[in-house]
C-alpha cells in the first residue's frame, strides 16, 4: 500500500452501512478515518482489492452521504497496533454529497 494521500484523514470512528455490487444484504462497518476521498473501515470481513461497493453514511448535521466507492487496498493481516481493514475510495460524488461530507470533516 502506498502512503501517498490526496486527501487529509481524520480519525473517526463513524457507522458506514455498505452493500456489494450485486446489492444483496447490507454490512455495517466502523471507520478508522475518513478524508474527502475516502475511509478506513475496519472489518475481519473483506472484499476483494478493486471490487466496487454502495455506502451509505447517517450524518450528524441530517441527511444521508450515499456513493460508489472501489476497495483501493485491503490489510489482511495486521500488524501490532493495526486493525484489519480495507481502504475504500469514494467514486463520483455528487456536488451536493460532496458539500455535506466537506461540513461533517470539517465539524469533526
């Protein structure tokens, strides 16, 4: 995994609701992070590097952050301090999600 980032991440601990591609069932993962560009969510379930996922995020000044989002990167097996995981990027966000999600960060 590179340590290259586009974006400043700050540690959150927020509730992401997530379902695959095909749509069926919903998972709910805790963040570590989140930036502008995407988020760390900690799981002993994971997808695969690359596979493309709908999120959803409750946030706290109303509303509902909703996008696509790609596995950029998946840790399984991590090191003492590290939590399993996947870095997950967001994808396409329309103007106005990315205006809320702005706010929350900002507010956090």
């Amino acid at each position: 995994m590179s340590e290259q980032r586009r974006h400043l991440r700050r540690a959150l601990r927020v509730e992401f609701r997530c379902r695959d591609e095909s749509g069926a069932g919903e998972l709910v993962f805790a963040s570590a992070d989140v930036s502008e560009g995407g988020t760390f969510l900690v799981s002993d379930v994971l997808f695969e590097r690359g596979e493309m996922l709908q999120l959803e995020l409750d946030l706290p000044q109303g509303g509902t952050l909703r996008c696509a989002a790609r596995v950029a990167w998946v840790r399984r097996f991590p090191e003492r301090g590290q939590e399993a995981g996947m870095g997950v990027e967001f994808l396409a966000l329309q103007e106005a999600d990315q205006r809320a999600l702005d706010s929350f960060l900002k507010g956090a």
